[in-house]
C-alpha cells in the first residue's frame, strides 16, 4: 500500500456499480444526504462496469487536486470536501491525532480516477466513483468502520456500492445520519443464475440532474408522499425475494418501483421527464414478452435517464437478446460490438415471440448493451502498475 | 322538428367538444359511469370542433341503424343502449305511456352522426358525439330533464358537454348516479380573452383506449387514491381562478393536473403512456416561455393521447404561435393550412424568445393546430337542409 519512499503513500481501489431496484429519490437532509426512503440495489459486475481510483498523500504537494477521466476537476465540489473530512475526522478520533502531529493528515492528496466505461453514457459512475473513493480514501488513512456512511455523502447511492451481492441502503431514522448506512442482504454467489443486460439508448438528451430532480419532486410532487408511504412495504417483499431467489416478484416489483419513480417525477412542478419514446419502446416489449411467455421472465427498471437495465435469467438471455436485437438492431450491423460483456449465446428470434409482439423496429435506437451479472463490493489492487498516478503524483497518461 | 309527413319524427342537432383541466380518470361505477372524482373543463366553440347528429324514427324502419362519419355501425354497443333506453323511459314516465300505446316508442330510430374535424386526431370526439345523440334524443322523444346524467351513460366525460363555458361534472355522491351530473361554472361570455390553441401531434401511436385505461389504473397505481384525495381542492380552487379570470392559477392548476393525471397512468401496471417524445417538447416550449416571460402565460394539458390543447390569453396568440412554427414548421411550408380555426396574427418569433429556449426544431412533429375559444353548449338546427339522414332515413351521401 506504502510507496517506495517513504514519504509518499498510494493507494489504488476498484469499486462497482449498483443498480437500485427500490429507488433512492428525495433527501431528508441535504447536507447530510439522508434519503426519504430506504433502497435496494444489485451491485454489477466489475468485470464489465468499475471505478478505478488511486489516491496518493505527500508532503510535497502544495495543494489538493484531482483529475477525472484524464480531466484534472476542481477538488472545492462539496461533496468530494465532506467525504475527505469525513475520512480524516475518522483518522483524528482513531489515532488521538491531529493535523500538526500527524503527518499524513498534513499532507496534501492527488486523486485520479477512472471508469471502464463511457461516463456520459449515464450507468450510475458517480455511485461508483464516490464508493472508490471513499473506500481509497480509508486505506490511505488507515481507518475502519462503516464506510457506506462515507460514500453516502459523496453521491446517496454510492453507499450501496460498498457492498457486493443484494444491498439495501437503511433510510435510518436518526438526525445525525448515523443509522443510515448500507448492508448486504446476499453476496454475489447466492443468485448465480440472475443475469443483467443494460441497454444504453443512442439518443441521450440531457436531462435534469438527480440532485436537482429530487428536490423538485419533493418540494412540488403531490403524490410523492403516497410514494414514500408504499416503499416500506416494497423493500420487505423485495428483500424475501431475494432470499427465496423468486424472480417473479423481484422482477413485478422492481419494474412497479421504476415506473412508480418515473411517476413522481412526472407529477412534479415542472415534470421531469427521463423516460424517452425509445425507453417506452423498451418497457412495451418486455411486457409483450412476459406476457407471451405467460410468466413475468424479465424485469425493467431506469434511473435518471433513458437507459433501460433489464433483469432476467441465464437460461433466457440467448432469447431476450435476439428479441432486442430483432427490435432494436444496431446502425451497423456488427452484432458483435452491439452486445458487449459476457459471453452471449447466438439465437435468432423466435418467431412466435416475434409474430407476438406487435411494436416497430427502430433501427440505431439501441447504442449498445452490456451483459453482466451480480458482482462483488470495492477491492485494493496491490500491483504497484495499477497505480493511476506515477511517483510524481501526476497521471499516467 | 318534425317532418313533413306525420308518420316521420327528425330532428337534427350539434354539440361541443370538451377539454378537459381538470381530469376524469377513474369509475367508482362502470355501469352507471360513475367518476371517482369530479372534473372541469372548457367548452370550445363549435365553430371549429362539433358533432352533429340527426337521428329519425319513423313506423317504416325495421331496425335501429345508425351510421357514424360515413360508416354504418353496430347498435348493439352497450353505451348506445343504455343512452336511447334512459331517454325511453324518460318518456315513459313524462306521458305515462309504454311501448304499446305510445307510436314514438313503438317506432325504430335511424341515427347519423358525424364530426367537422378528423375523429382520428384524438380530439375528444366520444365527448361530443354521446353529448349530441342525448340532446338530439331528448328532442326526439320531447322529454326534458337532467341530460347530462343521459349522456355520460354514453361516455363520462360527454356530460360535460351538455353545456357551454366553464363547466363542473360533479361526481354526485348517491349510488344510484342521479347527483353525478354537470352545471356550468360560467358561460362563454365570460372570459371572451381566453383562448385555445389544439396541437395535433403527427404520429399518433395507437395507445389503451381510456375505458381500458382508467380501469388499469384504478386497479394497479398505488398512487392513484393520493390523486383522488388531492382533486377535490384543485376543483375548488380552479372554480375559483375560472370565476376571477385569474389565468396565473387557472394555468397552474391545469398543468399540474394533467401531469398528474399523466403520471398515474405511469404508475400503473403495465403503465400507460399517452405522452410522447412530441408531448414532452411541447411542456418543455411551454414552460420555458413562461420562464422567459417571468410569468404564466400559457398552460398546457393532454388527454388519453399525444395531442395539446394551450390555454393561453389572446394577446398573446401571436407570439405563441409564432414560437410554434419556429419550434415545430410543418413539414410543408403551408403556414395557413398549418394554423387553422380562429383568425390569427401573424408575428415572426421574438429573437429574444427563440433564443431563450434551447429546444431543438422538430419539423413535421406537429401536424396542424387549431386555434379556437370557448363556446356554447348543444343546440338544435331548425333548417331541414341540415338533415344528415334524406326522407327515407338513409344517409345523405
């Protein structure tokens, strides 16, 4: 973990996307970034879908600085300042310490990160960067504890990135926030069969932030508070789901839970719109499907954008994936850059699914998709190469 | 009314179509058409949207027939029966007659109805239709009461175009429906500045029928009974805004309405969309005009389908107008046919209002607007030459 030198220290982590299937939307703290309700999330695959972050602390840096993505940022974000202090509270209470004794919290930090995957593709980075960071963060300062109580003041649902496997983030109900961390329910081996395919549509306008978009919704939606009354409810039948491994109603109430989000948001005051024709596209044709099949064997859900990741079973995603193919083909007809991930099985579309399914192709409406699966929380890399920053503090690249 | 000969009874009428601001969307009753909430809407002239029906019995007719736009259509249809049975018995108890004495009930009825405006463009044409076919009846039979509780056994939201202007279809409390019927709120002079502006939006998506839909809803959305609590006090307050001509809340109200109304069809299960890509350009033009104005100035709603209807002031149609063509040209640059209805100024979009809106421009998204105002309820046409049905009950055409 230590460099070479011993003035200077580096770390390097990973840490993966999650995917809420019980949404995060609406702060009761701002400051303290504590939700309105609890949420539930599956955590990808870092093999398909991770931040990769290096932080290094030397008495030599004049000042703290960061580069994102090969961009160097300005390190005075609120969030990055709150999640730093945070880790360096934690460092002062743990070693007596304080910032004229202790060395390390004297020195100044270089941050660089980086994702396996575009950024503006809109797959939930900032849950993953936030959740490397702070888990980076800890080992370079050499603190324990709950960490998805770091993460959260990064980005809310980065604490669900702290975990692998099925993850639930607690709404707590203290003032201080100190209840609202995040648990796994179940690792990343107890579903192995549960597979992920995210549909990353071409078109993506720009849209209202998700910091922003939640305190409309709050401050101007009638019927959030309803919302806010059901999710309880939700999580616990979400949460036996998953224990009992019964996809039918993981998939009924992950996909409830996701157009109920999107319902809120389109009763705010100016709605918010992230659902785009393409995504409507997207959600008619897993219910044409389910309801082919006579059994729910897909589920949809969508953040704060027009993508679409779709749950489903090992066992069907030859079929579904000809489905989207079929619906969806991509500009250039190369099958083999369109479906990204694990590896796929080839079957072309059924032809009763496809004579079932009354929609209209809508070639190039699909950029991409990626199959992945469950995965494990933040890991270090102890390979001094996987350092994003050379000995001199400054990126590779 | 009568015919020449005595042994024909015609009469020949017209009704309005209704806009809706704040939205029906729910039975407590599917039988007797009970909402399970009241609703307000505004009555548009009849200049530019009206159905006209005549409808014929004669002793000679072996069957009720009925011929709808040109087309001869089934009789059988449930709404249709209930209606004509209503108004029978109407008469019944009126002339303490029966089927056996009284000839008029005796004799089989011809109907011919049709609209001055495309049926297809989703314009609220059922309303106007079931509303014409109740007054045209109650003409025919020579009963008088109520007939706003006559038509919305055909369809709930035609009891609401019995009357013209501003009007409250009160969704009554008794179980058998005899308080769930329509008043005016004001009449069509009073508010002569308001005016409307229909967007007919080009590709229009076959999308759930509202019966089907609004049984959907009531069924599935968790969030619907909030929206049924929550109505109530937009009424009130909207009634309110209607009688003081204060547009700021008139227009607030009804676009909080009809996203609302849009989001439960979101939250239900599959979810239903009747927005499109189109729709979501058209509330983003608006809102960001009024933005740019600093205040309200136009409001929008949308019912079971893509197309807007503006309520705006009409100093203010040209610049709206103007904003239109620029964001949405039609596809063949025929501004006159592209703009129908009311007479409209004809102003170039201010460089200050197409610069503040960053929209991009759809050419050929809007298909044709209809620029119209608020006008009066049913009326009967004395002319014989406006018959839709010749002397030996058949069509014109």
């Amino acid at each position: 973990m230590d460099n070479m030198e011993d003035n200077i220290k580096c770390v390097t982590c990973t840490a993966p996307v999650n995917i809420a299937v019980i949404k995060y939307w609406g702060k009761r703290d701002e400051e303290l970034v504590l939700p309105v309700n609890s949420s539930v999330s599956v955590t990808l695959d870092q093999a398909q879908l991770r931040a990769k972050t290096t932080v290094m602390a030397s008495p030599s840096f004049p000042n703290d600085r960061m580069w994102l993505n090969g961009k160097e940022q300005s390190m005075d974000s609120k969030r990055i300042q709150n999640l730093l202090n945070e880790i360096k509270q934690w460092r002062k209470e743990k070693h007596n310490g304080d910032t004229c004794t202790d060395g390390l919290l004297m020195w100044k930090v270089h941050i660089c990160s980086e994702n396996n995957f575009p950024t503006a593709a809109g797959l939930a980075s900032s849950a993953a960067g936030y959740a490397c960071l702070a888990y980076s963060l800890a080992k370079l300062y050499n603190v324990e504890g709950d960490l998805s109580a770091i993460a959260r003041r990064g980005s809310g649902s980065a604490c669900r990135s702290m975990y692998g496997g099925f993850v639930e983030w607690d709404m707590g109900s203290q003032e201080d926030g100190s209840d609202s961390v995040s648990r796994q329910i179940a690792s990343e081996n107890h579903w192995p069969e549960l597979r992920v395919l995210l549909l990353v549509v071409s078109d993506q306008q720009k849209s209202m932030g998700s910091t922003e978009g939640m305190q409309a919704t709050l401050k101007t939606s009638q019927l959030m508070d309803r919302r806010i009354q059901c999710v309880p409810e939700s999580v616990e039948k979400i949460k036996e789901a998953i224990l009992k491994k019964d996809f039918k109603t993981f998939a009924e109430i992950t996909m409830k839970d996701s157009n109920q989000f999107h319902a809120v948001c389109l009763d705010s005051c100016p709605p918010i719109f992230y659902l785009t024709d393409v995504s409507k596209q997207i959600i008619q044709l897993v219910h044409a499907f389910n309801s082919s099949c006579g059994i729910t064997k897909v589920a949809y859900t969508f953040d704060a954008g027009p993508n679409a990741c779709l749950y489903l079973l090992e066992e069907d995603v030859g079929r579904v994936l000809s489905l989207i193919c079929h619906f969806f083909p991509p500009d250039k007809d190369d099958l083999n850059t369109f479906v990204q991930g694990l590896q796929t099985p080839s079957i072309s579309p059924l032809k009763k699914d496809v004579s079932f399914i009354s929609l209209p192709v809508q070639r190039g409406a699909i950029q991409y998709v990626i199959h992945t699966q469950s995965g494990p929380g933040p890991s270090i890399l102890q390979d001094p190469a996987q350092s994003l920053l050379q000995a001199d503090g400054f990126p590779n690249s």
